[in-house]
C-alpha cells in the first residue's frame, strides 16, 4: 500500500481532502463511500473548505455511507446518517445524491441485500474508511468474513465503549447491532482510503499493514487490493517498521 504518514491530524485530514478533492475533480460522477466517526472529522471539514476554494461541484457525485446503527434513522442523532448531514453534505451546495443504510428498515436484510445490488450496479470508485482499534472496518468486527457482503451485525463490546461518547457517555445505550457494507463490498472499490489518528490506533494500523491475512484483523484485508493508500498521523504510525 501507499502510506502517508502526516506531522499532525490537521495534516492528515487536509492530505486525504486534496486526495478526494483531486478525484472528484477528475471524474464528477464519483461513486464515494465514507464513514462518520471521529477521525474524518477534520477531514470533511477541509473537504467543505476545499470545495468552496476551488469551486468543486458534487451535483453528479453520488456518496455512500459505509454503515448504520439498526435501529436509528435520519432523525435520531446518534444515526450516522444525521452526522453525515451535519459534518458535510449539508455543507455542499449543491450537494451530491446520498444513499445509506436505513437502520429502521421494516426488514433490516432485505434493505442489505438492496443496498448491496446499489452498490454493485453503482460501483465505488473511492471507499474511505476509518479503522477501529480492535481492526475493524464498517462495522465488520473481529472474525468477519473476508468475503462478506453488506449484513446485520453485533457490535463488539469494545466498540461500544468506543462508541460511547456518542450516546451520553454509556456504552449500554450505544445500539447493539448495526447494518454493514461487507469486507467484499468494500474490496469491490476501486481505490482504498484509510485514515486513522492517534495511538489507540497504533497497534491495529500495524496489525493491518504489516500482520498476516487474518479475519481477527479485518483491516488486514485491505493487503489484497491493489490501491490502498493508508493516511496516518505519526501516532498511530508509530508502530510500523
Ligand atoms: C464508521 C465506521 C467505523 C469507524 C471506526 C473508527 O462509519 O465504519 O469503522 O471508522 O470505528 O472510528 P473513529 O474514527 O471514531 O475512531
């Protein structure tokens, strides 16, 4: 993979904003999925900086959230989809198509299995994702499949604690189960962005980089595709060779 290891998370964040910026750029109707978290924080607001100094338009660009709470929707504000809308798209005018996992589906697999024929019909020029400290990506926890697709899942008790902060500081009012695109769906991009920041991030970057192929570390399937290029403050690539 490519790694670009920033002085800083402003660094980091404003070095993967040009990175899409330049994408966009060259292709307006990118197919683009993104994740929410802590760490693209910085990212989508230099993303909206960027658009408004350069004059990028998003009025052919279709944008993709990588997961959702079951159970959460648009209205509620842990839903990924309402921090989405609040850290960028409602900062983009026009602003791109958006489509997203409803996590108050009447029927949480069959709005999978729709989002996954979407995404397959659509095509992802560009997934970036974010990593959790115990490797996760989406939401496929430790022991996921490789070849999964997009699916209800149980959230780890880790990543509720680290969820937590979000939901009033309580790990038990974090939802138990959210609905992920699969580690297939998102090898299926095109182009791979990895952030991660700080050095909680440290060892599972590591992990994912220079470990074996292993489903206790989904990151580390990211080493079988081709365009990866991982965006890494220096703590959290404190612990590559
Ligand atoms: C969020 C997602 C997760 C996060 C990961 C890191 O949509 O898919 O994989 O990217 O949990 O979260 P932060 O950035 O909050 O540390």
């Amino acid at each position: 993979p490519r790694i670009r290891v920033a002085e800083s998370y402003e660094a980091m964040s404003a070095a993967a904003a040009e990175a899409i910026a330049r994408r966009l750029a060259a292709r307006p109707s990118l197919r683009l999925a993104l994740p929410t978290g802590h760490t693209p924080i910085g990212l989508y607001r230099r993303l909206v900086e960027l658009t408004r100094q350069e004059g990028l338009r998003w009025d052919r660009a279709r944008v993709f959230l990588l997961d959702e709470y079951l159970g959460l929707g648009p209205d509620d504000p842990g839903s990924f989809r309402r921090y989405m809308d609040e850290h960028l798209l409602r900062h983009l005018d026009p602003a791109p198509a958006v489509d997203a996992l409803n996590g108050k589906a009447a029927d949480p697999e069959v709005e999978c299995a729709r989002y996954e024929q979407v995404l397959a019909r659509e095509g992802l020029d560009l997934v970036v994702l974010g990593i959790g400290r115990n490797g996760h990506i989406g939401f496929n926890e430790p022991g996921s499949p490789f070849q999964s697709r997009t699916r209800v899942v149980t959230l780890t008790a880790d990543t509720r604690r680290a969820n937590a902060p979000d939901f009033g500081g309580d790990p038990e009012a974090v939802p138990p189960r959210a609905l992920t695109v699969g580690i297939a769906t998102i090898l299926d991009g095109k182009e791979i962005f990895v952030l991660a920041a700080g050095e909680a991030k440290a060892p599972a970057v590591e992990r994912a980089i220079q470990g074996p192929l292993d489903p206790a570390v989904p990151a580390s399937a990211l080493q079988r595709h081709p365009k990866v290029t991982w965006f890494l403050d220096r703590d959290a690539a404190r612990d590559l060779d």
